[in-house]
C-alpha cells in the first residue's frame, strides 16, 4: 500500500523558481507563449499542481528556430576555439551541482521519481554529461587523405584533409521519465560541437528544462544558441517539420518517432531517434541466483518501469525457474510503493493518468489473455501500480511483445542458449538487453548475438556518459552518448588544395 509523507521543506531558492510565473527561453529572452495560453504541471503522488507554464505553439517555435539560425549564421558561436567551449561546458556542469539539491527536488516533484535516484542518478549524471562533453572540442579531429586526382598532371600536388563541422540548427523532442538527464543528453553534445538548439520538453515535465535554461544563461551560453519551448506535441511536430531546423533529435515512442521521420523528409533534415524499448534479462543456469534476482528487479523497476531500456522479458533457465520465481516474488512484494520524498520508496507513481490508463491496460490484458500474475497485478491509490510480474504468457501476448513503461515483468522459462537468443531477437525493438552468467565464454557468445544496442552482463541499467546509447529495429536510428554523439552533431567537409 502506499504511504503518504508529509513534503520536506523546499529549499528557498526552489520555492522561489515555482512561485514565479515560468517563461520560455527564447534569444536569451524569458517570455510568454504568443498566444499568452499556459497548461499546469502536477505532482503525480498527490495531484497538487506545482506551476503555470506557456504553452508555445508553433509561432513560438518559429521564433525559436530564427533566433538559433541568427546565432548560427551571424554570431562566431559556431567558431569558439576549442578551450572556450570547453570553460562553458564546464561551468554548466559545475552549475548543475551547485543547485543539485534544487533540480533533484524538482525532478522528484514533477516526474513523480524517487528523491534519491533523482539526486543519485539524474541530477549526477547530467551534470556529468556536461562534464563529459567539455572534454571534447579540443579533441575533435579530421583527417589527412591522399588523393589520386586522375585528371590532374603527373606533377600537379594537392593537400586534402577533413573537416567535421557543426550540423546547424538542432530541434530536440524530449520525453517525461528522465526529464533533466534527456535535456543533458541533447543540448551537451550539440554545444560542444558548436550547433544551437530549439529544446521542446515533455509537457508532463517541463520544469527542471526550465530551470536548466537559467543554469545556461548564467554560465554565459550567448542569446539564441539554446532557445527552450515548453508545450505539447503540437510544439514538436512544428519543430520536426520547420525547414529552417538542420537536425531533429527525439527521444520518446515509436509511434511519435515515425511522425517525426515523415516530417522531416520535407527538408531531408537529419534525424536521431531513441525510441522504446522490450529488452530481455536471461538468467542462465550457471548465474548467481542472488544478483540476479536484484539485477532483474533493478531492471523492470528502476523508474517504477518508466525506462526504455528497461529489462520487462525475463527468461529463466528451466531448471532453476522454480526457486528463481519464488525469490523474485518474495523480493518484489517487498518493495515499498509510495511518493518519490519517502526514502523507503522503490515504486513512485506514474507519471500521469494517461500512464496510468496504459499501464493498468495491459495488466487487465495479461490477466484476460490466461497469464498468471505471480505477484502484483493491481492498481494501486492515486497513480500508483503494484509492481507486477507474470508468468504463464505465450509469445502472442501483448504483455510479452508491447512495451508498458510501467513496473511490470515477464517471466518465462528457456531450456537453451540457441532457443533464449531467438526468443530474446524475436521483437521489433533492440535497445538493451541482459544476461546473467559466470562463465565467460557464454557471456562473449550470447553478448554478440543479441540484437540490442547495450548489452549488460552480470549487471543492467549500466548508463555512462562515455558509451552510447541506441537501438537496433525499431528502437532508433544513431547512437547518442560517447564519442557517437559528436558525429550525431557533426557532419564531415573535405578539403582539397592544389598546392
Ligand atoms: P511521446 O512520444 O508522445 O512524447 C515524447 C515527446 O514527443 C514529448 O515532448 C511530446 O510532446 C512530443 N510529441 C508528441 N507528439 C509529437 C509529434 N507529433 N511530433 C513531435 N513531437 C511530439 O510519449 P508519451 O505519449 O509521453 O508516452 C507514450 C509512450 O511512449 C509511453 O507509454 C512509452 O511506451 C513511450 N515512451 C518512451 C520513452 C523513451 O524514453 N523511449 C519516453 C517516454 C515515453
């Protein structure tokens, strides 16, 4: 059952960002939606609402897109030398920590999460993304070519190189689950390499966006090179389908990522997508029964499910199905449901009603297709559900090929390796998967057979600034994280000199 817990006191400085009337940033301005209309954002565990924030549309984006296109084209942005891109990023990075405090609250609050994995995970992380990136303009590299020049004389010379040069004006689409981690996620990258950016966040989430923007300004990131457009959908489909933006980068479902590919085929921008995710854990027989049992848990869990990566296909090898299921049930009925502000919380609410609908959806179609929930199964109060997992599925079931986001598992028993990998790959997706083992050789075979694009063993939800993160299938196109971010933002110019 879940508990309530009365709401800490928040820090002064943070009740003064919710007490103002939240702006968007637009060419270093705050400012209203042109409309002047607003939507409100709440608290998923109590329903209160936490701010008034501007809806913008799409004269909004327009205004966005041509205030990044001015600092693009008119403003020496795109040419900072390395080491005065390097100080900004820094800063930012250094900023972010100094208000940790500040943006783990507000993401708890406005996201719904757990007050620790919020200060633990997003908050650390994106301020080390910004950290991350900051070490990269200086080590941006081309290369020298030699060319043949066929048509040219016998003694004529040239000197070629390359050069990778920024993309231009980048529309960045930003989901709810990891609000401030997304944002960090795009706008780093695109800095370091020299692009500016129209950042339309999640409008179930807008507010630590709102504050990252502040943190920008105040490090000295010049007018219009980041410009941040709260609103719906409406503002990211205008964003995808704007012919002056040169990229658009999303983060989100399946089903908007394919919206956003056919919008942006009127200018052939370039397009980045992280979409969903159904990505296996196999436990084989010869795993340590007990970090697998947490590492499985860990991964359908973490973000009461609310991950793409997260691990919803369990399979189990036969011959420890049994006692594997019964450790997982004890465990997981054990874990605490509450707010995201009560240190005893694993599984906080959802993030909206619409989420909860969703999710509840598919717990009511496991039940009616015949599978079995092992533990959970329900609704909760308010937008909580008991984290759940089944058993007794067949492959045709939508709990077994959907993605849910929401705290539900899986669990289904294997008898080979050759048979879990084929299960594992039969799915349009391919973003993660796990595998717990002690023999290595199996580690090295199975991990280069699955069709995922991170594949963690004896571990999950293994995230880091420094390895990229993408799909394979339906799960995305490009990687971002990593050095593959810095060719997401980049594209490559050749130089020929006859010398
Ligand atoms: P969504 O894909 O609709 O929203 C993500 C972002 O896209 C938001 O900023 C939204 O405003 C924007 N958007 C919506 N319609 C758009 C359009 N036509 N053009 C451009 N941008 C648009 O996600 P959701 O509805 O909030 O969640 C639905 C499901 O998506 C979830 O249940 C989950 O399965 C999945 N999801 C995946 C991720 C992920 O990290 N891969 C994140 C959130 C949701």
């Amino acid at each position: 059952m879940t508990t309530t817990v009365e709401s800490p006191a928040r820090s002064p400085r943070l009740q003064e960002f919710l007490a103002q009337p939240q702006k968007i940033l637009i060419d270093g301005q705050w400012t209203d939606a042109g409309s002047g209309e607003t939507f409100t954002t709440y608290d998923p565990a109590t329903g209160e609402a936490l701010a008034t924030v501007p809806r913008g549309a799409a004269e909004d984006i327009d205004r966005a897109v041509s205030a990044a296109r001015r600092a693009f084209d008119t403003t020496d942005w795109a040419r900072w030398r390395p080491a005065r891109r390097e100080n900004l990023l820094w800063k930012i990075s250094e900023l972010i920590l100094s208000r940790a405090d500040d943006f783990a609250e507000l993401e708890s609050l406005d996201n719904g999460k757990p007050l620790g994995i919020a200060a633990a995970f997003d908050v650390r992380s994106s301020a080390d993304c910004f950290r991350y990136y900051a070490g990269w303009p200086s080590k941006i590299q081309g290369s020298v070519n030699n060319p043949s020049m066929l048509l040219a004389p016998e003694d004529a010379e040239f000197h070629s190189f390359t050069r990778r040069e920024p993309v231009g004006v980048c529309g960045q689409i930003i989901p709810w689950n990891f609000p401030l981690l997304m944002a960090a996620w795009k706008i780093a990258p695109a800095l370091a390499t020299g692009n500016t950016v129209v950042l339309k966040p999640a409008e179930q989430t807008p507010l630590t966006a709102l504050l990252l923007g502040q943190i920008l300004v105040e490090a000295g990131v010049p007018d219009g090179v980041v410009n941040i457009v709260t609103g719906h959908g409406e503002a990211g489909a205008a964003l995808s389908e704007h012919s002056d933006v040169d990229k658009v980068a999303f983060t989100g479902s399946t089903e908007v990522g394919k919206r956003i590919v056919a919008a942006s085929a009127g200018n052939l921008k370039k397009v980045s997508l992280e979409l969903g995710g159904k990505s296996p854990n196999i436990v084989f027989a010869d795993a340590d029964i007990d970090s697998a049992v947490g590492g499985v848990i860990q991964g359908f869990t973490l973000n009461s499910g609310q991950a793409c990566e997260a691990g919803t296909r369990v399979y189990v090898h036969e011959s420890i199905y049994d006692k594997f299921n019964a450790a997982l049930a004890e465990q997981v009925k054990a874990l605490a449901v509450g707010p995201g502000n009560d240190p005893e919380s694993v599984i906080t609410p959802l993030v909206s009603q619409e989420q909860l609908d969703r999710v509840v959806g598919y717990l009511e179609a496991g039940k009616q297709a015949g599978a079995v929930a092992l533990v959970g199964g329900n609704r909760d109060t308010g937008y909580f559900v008991e984290p759940t997992v089944f058993t007794g599925t067949s492959e045709d079931m939508s709990i077994v090929q959907e993605e849910i986001f929401g705290p539900v598992a899986v669990s289904i028993p294997f008898s080979g390796d050759d048979e879990v990998i084929a299960a594992a790959n039969r799915s349009e997706y391919g973003l993660a998967a796990g595998l717990w083992t002690q023999d290595l050789s199996r580690a090295h075979r199975v991990a280069s057979r699955l069709n995922a694009g991170s594949v963690w063993v004896n571990t999950y939800h293994a995230l880091d600034s420094a390895l990229p993160f993408g799909g394979f299938h339906q799960s995305g196109w490009g990687r971002e994280l990593g050095p593959e971010s810095i060719e997401l933002y980049t594209q490559v110019k050749s130089v020929t000199i006859a010398i």
